[in-house]
C-alpha cells in the first residue's frame, strides 16, 4: 500500500490560507480531505481486488484525479444533479453513496448500489442525485444538459454537473449538447478530466488546438482551465460555476487538468506513458499538497491524519468483507426492471 | 364523433395530454413556429408558447439525448420528442438504445423514462433511398423500448395517449403518406392500451396481418378476395414490441393460414419474428407455412416505377393468399 509522506513546517504559517474566501468551514476542509483519501484507498483495494478475481469486466480507477471529483462535488446542495462516465468510483463516495454499496456492486453483488446489475461503469442512486455512470464516451453530456433543461422547466435553482474525460470532448453529441446548453440557458456545468489521455492516445495526438476549454468559444460558453491537482481551486471554480447556473441559468464549461496514475482500466498496461511522467505528476500528489497545507494551517495534526487513515482502512477493509460475504443477485431478478 | 386526419388525431392527443399534465411537452426540428414539417404540431405553439413548444436545432443525437435526461430527473417532465423521420432518428439511436432503453434497467429500476419520440416512419413516395426506411425492426429488436405503429386515426390518438401516459421510452411511428388518412374518433376521453392488436376485418379462411399503411393494402386485398368467396381476416397488431400474441395466435387458431405484409425490408423484420412466433406457439394450427411480403431487399430507388415495384402491393397479398390457400 502506498503512504503519504507529509510534509513538515516548523512554523504554523500567519498568512491567511488559500480558501479563506471560500467560506469552508474547518468541518468541511476535513471532509474534503477525507473523501480524497476515502477515494485513493478504496480504488487501490479495488485494483487488488480486481487482482484476485473479485471484480470482472472494466474498472477504470480514479487515483491521482480525486481533486477534480471532491473539489467539484462539495459546493453541491442536495438537490443537484451529477452525471459522469465510466470512471465513477471517485464521484460516487464523493457524492456520499457507501463505499459497502460501491464495493458489493464492484463485485457484482445484490446489495451493490445498482443491485449489482450496473457495474464498475454504472453506479447510481438516483435519491443522491448521483446520475451515473455511462459507458459510452462523450455520450452522456445531452442527458444532463437534459436534467438541467428539467428542472428549469419545474422552476427550480438546482443545477445538473456532469464529467467527462478530454478525449470525448471530440465526440459530436458534445458539441451538439453545447450548442443547445448555452442556446437554451440550461444550469448545466460541464467538467472536463483532462488527464492527457485517451485510453492509450496522448490528446496531442487526437485533438486539433491546444487549449481544450476554448471548444467552448465557439458557442460563446463561459469557460475556463483549472488546476484539477488542487481540490481549492476545483473548489473555487465551480462555485463560480454553480453561482452563474442558479442565478442567470447559464452554463459553464471547465477544464480540470488532471492526471491518473494508474492506466486507463485494470487491463491497461500504460505502455504509452513513462515512469518519469508519472513520477513528476505524483510530485504533485492532490492528497499530499492538501494535507500539508492542512497541517501548516493547523487544521489537522499529522496523527489526526493517521487516526483517519486508519478509520479508512477500516472501512475499506468492512467495504470488501461486506461485498464478500453478500449474494449475488437472485436469478428470479433477470427479468425485472426492463420496463417500469 | 368527428372524422378527423390521422395528423389531427395526434395533434388532440398531445393537445389534451399537455393540459392535463404541465410535466409534458414537444420538441423537434420545425415543431413550434413552422407548425411541424407535416403539421401535425399544428396550432399547439400558439397555445403553449416557447417554453412547452420548442424548436430545436437540427441535431437529434443532441436534442433525444437531452428528453432523455428531461424524463430521467423523475421529476414530472414528460418529453415528447418530434423526429422529423425515423430515417433522421438514426443519428439520435446511441441515445434511445444506450440511454433511454437501460437506463431503468442498469440503475435497477431507480430510473424511469417516461419520453415518447415519435414521428413518419418508412417509405413514402418518391423521397429516394435516404428517406424511405421503415426502422420499426431496429427499434423493436431492443428491449426496453416499446414500439407502436398507428393505421388509423382512432387508433393514432388512444396510442398516443397511452404512450404519453407511460412511464417507459416509447417509439411512436407514423407514416408520411397516413397523415391526411381521414377516420371517426370518439369525442371525449379514451385510450388504446399499449400491447393491444385490433382484428380490422374478420375472416375465416386467412389473417392478413399488417400495419400502418399495409393495413390499407391488406383492407383492399380482402375487398377483392371477397369477390372470390374468400375470407380474409385483417390483424392490425398496433403495437410491435410488445407484440399482441394472444390476438394473433388466436386468429391462426382460427384460420390456419397466415400472410404478413410489411413495407419494410426482409431481414430481421417485425414480420419475421411474428413469422417464427406463429410457428413455434401454432404449429399444429398451420395448414401452409407463413407468407411474407416485404419491401424489395434493396436501398429505395428514385424512379416511381421502379419503387412501385419496390413496395408490396394489392396483387402481391392477393397472390401470398391464394398461394397458402394452395390455390
């Protein structure tokens, strides 16, 4: 298991910390780094589950993103929507489904989130506002442009956010569903995971123009760059982002440059990166950076984290033995649920 | 009672649907302010306004997607989404077959669907390749959607009722050539349940199953077989998935000899599976195999003989009857 090296200041730092205009509260600076953490330690048992046999079929794991997820997720109310791809662990805990229900759907289990009939790529709960979970690249952005055009249409101020990796955002229906987003006004916030990558293609060699955001130009979208290795500015940007959807019911197009350590799914070997690349962005380590300024801002203690390390572990560890020890789903369930 | 177009039938339909419940609405290409491209959304944007009439650019991928995600938030919106034809409505099928058909089942039943995309269906005349698909199979071939196909115009307002009414993705084909199709329609509320065929025309000697324009053609072939003291029984299934098999292996019982006419192409068409249907619940019943009549094997040609010839006719049912009757 990898650790976290925290780093030291022997002097608690007087100038005010980065977030101070944010209004967060320590309680929820805490929360914040704790789902980043909650999130790396269940996708690196995922991957070791997945190792044993226990998960089939594609995983598509979140580490090194999990500033973009938290960041973007925890300006959210509780009536808000979120839509992703297939690479949904991350935002699912962010959203607050149980890791227990995440991981029993992992493993393909009756008590998973969606009764084991999703997925690693189909995690919902539709309650939590938490959309999914879509397999088809670049293919769901028109559905939460959709949840956005519903709940203007019913009058409400909630706003629908919806994830994407960069190499979708050369999809069609992506800029069909732009077109119409800031043609119709829809409170829709779309969030772009660029992690330079493609499955195995560099984005330098699968898109035409250099600044992915400025794809929004072209519809006259606000748009914008953001660091997606810095859960504050995630954090900053969207509350822009979500301000501008509720009061003037407009969308926002934002891209987080990020960057996954792992391949792009359990069967990805990563021959097109190298170690170095991955070694220079892990300097950069979203968790790491946190829980220093955390620690220099004297809002956790480095045995705090370690104690919450240990809770984590702990309910990773109840999350696999939960998932193990649940049935799969009964075969008199084959049938249900095609219609309602 | 009124006799009334097919286009106006379902124009009352989405009219008394979309007063009753706020939740519904239309979109599509031309629906608001150009009345429709066929006019069946005639009048309805000067009643509603922008905000439950609305005009969409012309990207149906984009705007199918878009009524998905309307009808999955749950709630109360309640798309109906205009294809201008089903031949456009290729574009959107990522969404209608990825999207509104599993989501309910993928999320185990968290998700309901309740969007209906509708719109003219299969070959009309003389519209060249491009424009002449008859996709009821493509659509009928997924589970999670429901596919209907109105022939008349009390048949087009109840189905379109009920599909409106229902909570799942439906697939509402209608047909070009039909709109202008004058029939009586009740005044006052009703509906045709959905999975719910209709017998045309009783017979005893033959059931000539068809629908939307087929039914005409099947109407006029049974006329003619009349003359020749045979009976031919007209089975209109209505609605293709789920397909009415009850109606339909009741009237095999009935007559022992099954033509099936579809302007659609041969391979893998609704026909077929009602085809292999019949023989596997009515075997015993079958006193010749099944015929079928279908659209020439081939991309729609421009030239009005060559596509007359390209599209089942008259003769060619009369033909399919005499030869099960072994005649």
């Amino acid at each position: 298991m990898e650790t976290i090296t925290m780093k030291k200041e022997k002097v608690p730092s007087t100038k005010q910390p980065r977030w101070a205009d944010l209004s967060l509260t320590n309680e929820k600076l805490i929360k914040i780094f704790h789902d980043m953490l909650l999130i790396r330690r269940f996708e690196e048992r995922a991957a070791q589950e997945y190792g044993k046999g226990k998960i089939g079929g594609f995983c598509h794991l979140y580490i090194g993103q999990e500033a973009v997820g938290v960041g973007a997720i925890a300006p959210l109310r509780e009536d808000d929507f979120i839509y992703t791809a297939y690479r949904d662990h991350g935002q699912a805990l962010a959203r607050g489904l149980e890791p227990k229900g995440c991981m029993a759907e992992l493993f393909g289990k009756a008590t998973g989130v969606s009764k084991g009939i999703g997925g690693s790529m189909h995690f919902y709960d539709l309650a939590k506002g938490f959309m999914g979970g879509w397999g088809i690249v670049g293919g769901h952005p028109p559905l939460a442009a959709g949840t956005a055009f519903a709940t203007k249409y019913q009058g409400r101020d909630s706003v629908t956010i919806c994830f994407m990796g960069e190499a979708s955002t050369n999809q069609g229906v992506f800029h069909e569903t732009l077109n119409m987003a800031q043609l119709w006004k829809l409170p829709v916030i779309f969030i772009c995971e660029n992690n330079g990558y493609g499955m195995g293609t560099a984005i330098s060699r699968a898109m035409a123009g250099d600044d992915l955001y400025e794809k929004a130009a072209g519809y006259e979208m606000a748009r914008g760059a953001v660091n997606g290795m810095d859960v504050i500015e995630m954090y900053r940007e969207m509350s822009k982002a979500i301000d501008r959807a509720r009061k003037d019911s407009l969308p926002t197009f934002l891209e987080a440059r990020t960057y996954r350590y792992r391949g792009h799914s359990m069967s990805d070997p990563g021959q097109y990166r190298t170690k170095e690349e991955i070694e220079e962005y892990k300097k950069r380590d979203p968790i790491e950076t946190f829980a220093a300024e955390l620690i220099s801002s004297g809002i956790l203690t480095e045995s705090e984290i370690e104690t919450m390390e240990e809770k984590i572990k702990d309910e990773v560890q109840e999350a696999v033995e939960f998932a193990d020890a649940s049935p799969q789903p009964s075969i008199d369930t084959l049938y249900e649920n095609v219609y309602a | 009672m009124a006799q009334l177009q097919i286009r106006e039938a379902i124009n009352q339909a989405i009219d008394e649907e979309m007063e009753k419940d706020p939740g519904v609405f239309i979109m599509g290409e031309e629906v608001a302010q150009y009345n429709g491209a066929y006019k069946v959304t005639q009048g309805l944007w000067k009643k509603y306004g922008d905000k439950r009439v609305i005009d969409t650019p012309i990207t149906e991928a984009g705007f199918a997607g878009i009524g998905i995600g309307a009808a999955m938030a749950g709630i109360g919106v309640r798309p109906i989404v205009e294809m201008m034809t089903w031949n456009f409505a290729i574009l959107a099928f990522d969404q209608i077959i990825n999207h509104a058909a599993k989501a309910r089942y993928m999320s185990a039943g968290q998700f309901k669907v309740p969007i209906v995309f509708r719109g003219p269906n299969g070959p009309a005349h003389m519209l060249g390749a491009q424009h002449s698909q008859a996709l009821e199979s493509m659509m009928a071939h997924v589970p999670g959607l429901i596919v209907m196909t109105p022939s008349t115009p009390y048949d087009a307002k109840g189905m379109l009722k009920s599909a409106i009414r229902d909570d799942n993705p439906v697939i509402f084909m209608e047909s070009e050539l039909m709109y202008g199709q004058k029939g009586e329609v009740p005044d006052g509320e009703y509906v045709i349940p959905i999975g719910k065929g209709d017998i045309k025309k009783e017979g005893t000697d033959v059931t000539i199953i068809a629908w939307t324009k087929m039914v005409a053609v099947a109407l006029k072939a049974a006329a003619e077989l009349e003359k020749e003291g045979i009976s031919a029984e007209v089975l209109d299934p209505r609605t293709l998935r789920p397909l009415d098999d009850e109606l339909i292996i009741s009237s095999v019982k009935k007559t022992n000899r099954v033509v099936i006419v579809e302007d659609s192409w041969p391979f893998a068409s609704v026909g077929t599976e009602i085809a292999y249907r019949v023989q596997a619940l009515a075997f015993d019943y079958l006193d010749a195999p099944v015929e079928k009549i279908n659209s020439a094997d081939i991309p729609m040609p421009y030239a009005e003989n060559l596509e007359h010839e390209a599209l089942p006719s008259v003769e060619k049912v009369i033909t399919a009857v005499k030869k099960v009757l072994y005649r």
